[in-house]
C-alpha cells in the first residue's frame, strides 16, 4: 500500500460521516462506505487511504456496531465486511445487513481470496469479493464502479406479480403461490431480471450482471461468470421448487442464457 495521510481516529456507533470538507469530485460521488475489520490497525490504515481517495467511511470492529447503525437509518451506498469479525462471522451478517436494506451492495475483503471463499460470498449474496493483497486503490477502483452502478440502474419499488410470482423489490423478497422463496439479494435480483422480461431468453452475461454489477468479473477465463450463473440458476430452482415441486418456470437455451416462462 502506498503511504497514508493521518487516519482519522476510530470510535463506535456514535460516529457520524467525515466532517472534513470533500473536494468538488468528491461531492459528485457521494460514496458512502460502511467498513467492518476486527483488525484496528488494518482497519486504520485502509479507512485512512480510502477516505484519501473520496469515500466517506464509517468503521466498526465488530458486526453488533454495524447492524445498530443501520437500524438507527444511517444512509450507506455500500458495506465492506472482513471475512472474519469477532464473534458474528461476516457470511453470518449478511442476512441480517438484509433486513434493513435488501438492496443495499455487500463487499467482501479477504485474504482467503481462494474459490470456495469466492463462491461462498457470491452463495449469501455478496456484490464483489476483494483480496485484501490487491491493495486500496484497485479496492477503491471497484468500489466506485459498484457505487456508480447502483445509481444508475436502481430497483423499481412496485410490486411486481407474473402469475404465481410476486415480488416486492423494495423489501427484496419474492413469493411464490404465497410463500417467501427466502431469496438472497443477488438470487432476488436474477429472478427480477427474468420475471421483467418473461417470455424472452436473458443472456448469461446480463444476468450475472443483475447479479453484481455491470462489467463485474470473476471465475476462470473469459467466459467464467457462466459457471457462477448456472450454480446461481440451480441455487434458486431448488428453492421454488421446496416451496412447490411441480415448479418448472426457468427455462434454458444452451449456450445462451435463460428465460422465465
């Protein structure tokens, strides 16, 4: 990492949002970033470069910190979990982050950057997972491009029903025949994504972008994100079909992509 201004100094869940006042390319962006790490020293440091690069940061050592700020209504863009913290395990605070904003993007910083931590983060519904040996600016560098991306293509808040379907996109949940399908957010998404264009075959680019964010890149090759589309299609195929056996809805052109019928 490249050398840091003072950090600004850490408190709990009494903080407020930098008072210091932001550059004009800094207002533009308006990035607002939720921090968690058990490691106060790292968690210094990486606040420090990141709020050096235009983010307003809110830091916390522990999950129980967070979840009280988002409950108090703090307006955040975007959350970045350690994938270890204390005794709530960052995986664990997923659904919990769900139930004050299910559209609110979740980013993973780890250095267990292995696949099986990748898939797992992507399982809960993570938007991004970082190893932490990539440094802050290529941290900052995807932060921004998910920030910006949340803006441009927000989530209509209507009610949206396709038959059996119903979804409520401002509370992130999907029913099916009356039952919740208990989606995660980037399930949810997906299923959005196909229920809005019902009939028409969506392509596995597009849906893994509904997934994360657009021009986001992760598996091996060029053409890695199908493998994570397919193992998100089996994921929520599983899980209408515990809610209804009979369920037969998603529909795939090989090599192309999906269609909800």
């Amino acid at each position: 990492m490249r050398s840091l201004r003072k950090p600004s100094p850490l408190v709990g869940s009494g903080q407020t949002w930098p008072k210091s006042q932001p550059t004009p390319e800094q207002r533009t962006r308006q990035n607002r970033l939720i921090f968690v790490d058990d490691d106060n020293h790292y968690r210094s440091v990486v606040k420090a470069e990141l709020e050096a690069e235009g983010f307003f940061v809110l830091d916390f050592a522990n999950g129980e910190e967070m979840l009280a700020v988002l409950r108090a209504g703090a307006e955040v863009d975007i959350v970045l979990l350690d994938w270890r913290i204390g005794s709530i395990g960052g995986l664990d605070l997923l659904p919990l982050i769900r139930e004050f904003n299910v559209d609110l993007p979740v980013v993973f910083l780890s250095d267990q950057g292995t696949p099986v931590h990748e898939r797992l983060a992507f399982e809960r519904g993570a938007v991004e997972f970082i190893d932490k040996g990539r440094g802050t600016e290529i941290l900052a560098a995807r932060l921004r491009l998910i920030a910006r991306n949340e803006r441009q293509v927000p989530m209509a808040d209507q009610v949206f029903e396709r038959g059996r379907l119903l979804l409520k996109p401002k509370e992130g949940r999907a029913y099916w025949g009356g039952v919740d399908v208990n989606l995660t957010v980037s399930e949810f998404r997906v299923v959005h994504a196909l229920a809005l264009q019902a009939g028409e075959f969506v392509s596995y680019r597009q849906i893994y972008d509904a997934m994360h964010y657009v021009g986001f890149m992760a598996g091996s090759g060029d053409d890695g994100y199908r493998a994570n589309v397919r193992s998100a299609i089996k994921r929520i195929r599983i899980k209408f079909l515990e809610c209804d056996r009979s369920f037969d809805e998603i529909k795939n052109y090989n090599g192309f992509g999906y269609c909800w019928e």
